[in-house]
C-alpha cells in the first residue's frame, strides 16, 4: 500500500513539477468549449440545448491528452522496468497510474467546468450535476484510459490508436453523463444518471487496472 | 560459449544460488544463444562479455524475470523463478542502460521515491556514490557519469540477493569506477550475487567470466 501510495505522490509531484501538461488539458477543453458559440450562434437557446454534450465531448477528449504519455515517459527512461520489478502487483502499478492521471487531469478540469459551462450558456441550476456527472466520467476514462495506454505501450502511432480504443468505451458515459445534465437543467433529479455512471466507475475500478497490468506484463 | 575458469568451478548445483538451465532466446527469428547453462554460488560474480547483440543485456532482462525465455528456467535455489515472479523481483536489483530517473525530481527525491518501494535510507546511499552535495540538484543538470552514480546508489539502498548489472561503468570517471569496488564487495561478503554484463573492466576480483 505504500508503495502504491508513493506511486501515486510520484505522478503528482512530476505534474506539478512539469504543469504544461495538465495546463495544456485544461487549456483544450476551455478552447473547444469556446468554439461551440462560434460553431452554433450565439442564440441561448440552441447554446443551452448542445451544451451537455458539448461539454461531454470537450472535457473526455482533454482527458485523453495526456494518456498517450502515461506508460510512455517511464517506458522511454527505463522507469517501467523498475516498477515492474518493484514488487508492486502489476495491477497496482495500473491503478496507482490511473489515479495519477485522475487527480492530475480530471480535478484540473472539474476545475475549469464552471468557465466551460458558462462558455456553453448551461443554466447555473445544472452546474453541479455537471461537476457531479463529469467526475465520475473523469474518473472512468481514466480508468479505461489506462488499459488503452498499457494496450498501445510500445505500438507504433500509439498515441492515434489510443483514442480509437478508449473513446467507444466511453460513448455510455457521455450518454448518461449527458443526460444528467439535461435532467438538472429541466428541474429534474439527476441522481439516476449519476447513480448510472457510478455503477460504470465501480465496475472499471477493479477490472481495468487487472487488465491494463496484464498488458503490462505481456509487453 | 565459453566459461573462465573460477575458483569455484567446481561448484555443483546443489550448492548453487542462481541458476541458469538450457536458456535460449530468439529476438525476430534469430537465435541471440541456446543452451545456455551457469551455477552461481553465494557471492558469487558473473561477467558477461560478448559483442554488441550477443545477447548480454537480452540475458540480464531473462534473469530478471523481464523477459520470458523461449526455452529453459532460470532457477533460485532449485526454483524456477517464473513461478512466482513477485518473489524473485523482490530479491533482486536490475540497473539497465536507462538510468531510470525523472529529471524534474531531485536527487534525493529520485532515490527517496525507490526507498519508499524498497526501504533503506536516502543519506548513506547518496554518501556511497559521493552524491551528497547534488542531493538538492534536479536531476536533469546533472552529468551523465552522475547520473550513472545516482542509479547505482539505488543498488546501495536496502540489501537484496542478486544484482542485475548492464554496463554499470559507461559514463564513470576513473574515482567513480574505484568506489564502486566496496560497494560490490560489501555486497558479495553479505552473500549476494553479481551478474553484470560490461566491456570495461569491472572491480570484481575472483569473477567468473561468460562470453556470449
């Protein structure tokens, strides 16, 4: 456990120590935000209505940005091995990587959501079901994100294959993260949706992290 | 493949520590070596020597439990280590060609992050590679001999049985490469194990030598 634990400091201090990473996520996900108004019209309306999704859509693919350096920065200076040797199980190395990338990208962008959200004309009633619905996507992508980066360890034009083998995964997440944002907006509860896609994050917690090591291991 | 003579050539398996049965490695359809066969007593030292792509470093992974060979066991006291490779990571030290370091962190937050996975104290492994006035140095100023001494001070951490070697010299000034000698001796007196591949010569008196 404090090997995990250490694991876990390691990847925040280095993203602190190297923020242009987690800056340039968050940086993204504002930027596409902002694009939607100039896309669409600015009419409030319209904004209103494509603003669930569009936040969705904004904030899962400035998560992926920093997926494709998650194995690859420790695989190029001979880290992983080390890791792999350390005694860790192979899973815990995945999920403390997970978390890593969790805390270091997905709270940076529950961060900007209100500067996002604001952008996209979302009604302030809806703007905790979208930190709610948007932590708990954050958090599954990372997951499933992590599987994907073990997967494409090593592959040539990894860092393009990466996002076709993550982002299916994530369609439900969009779905009912999406959804939940709607229902707040119209004054409906939330909590279905949100309690939908806490059962997505239970069920990748255990399993991605066995996965993405036993991608690992066969490296 | 042929085996110096040691003095402990006459060791039999019964006694050994880290043994190698029948190791053969294929890299993209090429035989590197097969039938590869050694003993290693406790304190023991390996050399491994052989041209560029003989296969040292491909041995090294092998032994280490990094790589699968495709055929043969690599056996620790009469145990074949695949079995259960946690046991076997944990009794052993791997330093590759990579240094393994994070340039941003410093380097006592470099080694304190291994000590955090293994034990042992930060100041006597930094005191050992004469790296304690760059303790507060980021990493990335430094040279790549002092690089090289911030990775072999990881060996010096917390004790453990074998120690994987891959040119642990390149980059080394004249003084590093002398105290490196005690460091490899306290741990072969402790009864630990050395295998290092190298072209260099290493301060390891009485080693075996394997040319691949």
């Amino acid at each position: 456990m404090s090997g995990f634990l250490a694991l876990v400091a390691r990847e925040v201090r280095l993203a602190l120590r190297h923020p242009a990473d987690t800056l340039g996520a968050v940086l993204f996900f504002v930027l596409v935000a902002a694009l939607f108004p100039f896309g669409v019209g600015p009419a409030p309306e319209t904004l209103a209505r494509l603003a669930p999704g569009a936040l969705f859509a904004a904030a899962l693919l400035a998560a992926l940005l920093p997926l494709d350096r998650l194995f690859g920065a420790d695989a190029e200076d001979g880290t992983l091995d080390q890791l792999l040797l350390s005694g860790l199980p192979r899973g815990g190395i995945a999920a403390a990587k997970a978390l890593g990338h969790w805390i270091t990208t997905g709270l940076p962008l529950l961060a900007a959501t209100p500067v996002a959200a604001a952008l996209l004309n979302l009604p302030v009633e809806a703007w905790g079901a979208a930190l709610a619905a948007l932590a708990l996507a954050t958090a599954l992508l990372s997951l499933l994100g992590t599987v994907g980066a073990a997967l494409t360890l090593g592959a040539r034009r990894g860092s393009v294959l990466l996002p076709l083998l993550v982002l299916p995964l994530a369609i439900p997440a969009v779905i009912f993260g999406a959804a939940a944002i709607e229902a707040a907006a119209s004054g409906l509860s939330p909590a279905p949706f949100l309690l939908l896609l806490g059962a997505g994050v239970s069920l990748a917690a255990p399993l991605a992290p066995l996965a993405a090591g036993a991608a690992l291991a066969s490296e | 493949m042929t085996a110096g003579n040691g003095p402990w050539t006459g060791a039999g398996l019964a006694e050994s520590v880290l043994a190698a049965r029948d190791l053969s490695c294929i890299r993209g359809e090429r035989a590197v070596f097969a039938g590869l066969s050694f003993a290693l007593p406790e304190g023991a030292a390996l050399v491994l020597t052989g041209a560029n792509g003989a296969g040292k470093s491909t041995l090294l992974r092998i032994l280490a439990g990094l790589l699968r060979p495709a055929e043969g066991a690599v056996l620790w006291r009469g145990e074949d280590t695949s079995a259960d490779p946690a046991a076997h990571a944990r009794r052993l030290r791997y330093l590759s060609h990579q240094d393994a370091l994070k340039p941003a962190l410093t380097v006592a937050e470099n080694l304190s992050f291994f000590a955090s996975l293994w034990g042992g104290a930060v100041a006597p492994a930094l005191a050992a590679m004469a790296l304690t006035p760059l303790a507060d140095l980021p990493a990335r100023v430094l040279s790549s001999g002092q690089k090289r001494r911030l990775a072999l001070a990881r060996l010096v951490l917390a004790p453990a049985s074998l120690w994987l070697l891959d040119e642990p010299t390149t980059g080394l000034d004249a003084a590093s490469v002398e105290r490196l000698g005690p460091v490899l001796a306290a741990h072969r007196a402790a009864g630990g194990i050395v295998v290092a591949a190298t072209h260099l010569p290493l301060p390891l008196p009485d080693a075996r030598e394997l040319r691949l």
